[in-house]
C-alpha cells in the first residue's frame, strides 16, 4: 500500500472515532433524543459492577495499551522507507531552508572519488555541524594506482564537495590504503 494509500486508511480511521466519541459525548450530556435510556444493556453494567473496585484501572490500563499502540502506529506510518535519518538543512538567502539527506551528500562524493583511475573502493562519513563538517574518507587504490594523482583527485574532490554545500571542513580525514593483490 502506498504513503497516500496509508494516510487516506488513517484519516478515515480518525475521523469514525471522532464520529464515535461525539455521538457518545452527545448521548451522554442528553443533547440527542434518547439520551435517557442506556446504551449497554444489563449484563455488562452487572459485570461492572462486580469488578467495582479493579474495573476502572482495567479500563485505564488498556486505554494506555491502546495509546501506546496508536503511538507506535503512528511512527511506523510517518517513517519514509529508504530514507536516511541524517540530513543537512543550509538556512538560504530567503526566509528558506534546503535540507539533504546526508546519504546523498556521501554517496556523490564516494562517485567522484572513484572516478580516479586505480580507486578501487571510497568511504565518506560525515560528522558535525552543518557550517563546518568532519569529512572522514577511506580510499581504497589498486597496486598500481598513482598515488600521487589519488592525492590530488581527492583533494579536488573535496573542493568540489565544499564548493558546491557552501561549507569547509573544519577536519579532513583522508585514510588511503593500497592493495596487496593485482587482481583484487
């Protein structure tokens, strides 16, 4: 079932309980015909009054469950799959605010990365505030990969990276590491 499917089953769901608690608020301050004559028959008021003492805390106790399972409910409808939990949120030149999943931000700077000849594999990790952020790079090259010009792609990369959030780094954190095997 889609996002918008969800939120039309919920809103629906919703608005029948407020029906229902407005009916019940109504028969019970008399303001709908009928309000004299109760609405659960003689068994269950029995049954209420039977339990006097316990039957108000099990009400209560389940209200809470209930509660507590409307919550959880409502987290797992309002959680978008596929979507990364750490954003970047850059106030702009107006009253607005841009605000990009970190995951995006790595992973165009993991693909830059490795368009150097001889990277085998990139890590980025971001950390920080967003004005200056920690950038933690792992760079795994070929045996024989140019370090030199691995050294150089990745700091160009980064400005670009800079460049482009309007921010600098206030750590760069560059681990390079070669591999042992040709064909690996």
């Amino acid at each position: 079932m889609s996002n918008a499917a969800h939120r039309l089953l919920w809103t629906v769901v919703a608005l029948l309980l407020v029906a229902a608690g407005g009916t019940a608020l109504a028969v019970g301050t008399d303001r709908l015909p009928g309000g004299d004559t109760p609405l659960l028959g003689a068994g269950p008021i029995a049954w209420w009054r039977a339990g006097a003492p316990w039957s108000p805390l099990a009400v209560a106790v389940a209200g809470v469950l209930a509660a507590l399972l409307g919550q959880r409910l409502l987290v797992a409808g309002l959680r978008v799959p596929d979507r990364l939990s750490g954003t970047l949120a850059q106030p702009g030149d107006r009253g607005g605010r841009t605000r990009v999943a970190s995951g995006v931000l790595t992973d165009a700077l993991e693909r830059d990365l490795l368009r150097t000849p001889g990277t085998r594999r990139a890590r980025v990790v971001l950390t920080g505030p967003v004005a200056r952020p920690d950038v933690w790079v792992e760079v795994r090259l070929a045996a024989y990969a140019d370090v030199a010009a691995a050294r150089d792609q990745v700091d160009a990369a980064v400005r670009r990276f800079a460049a482009t959030l309007g921010c600098r780094p206030a750590h760069l954190d560059v681990t390079a590491r070669l591999d042992d095997e040709p064909g690996r």
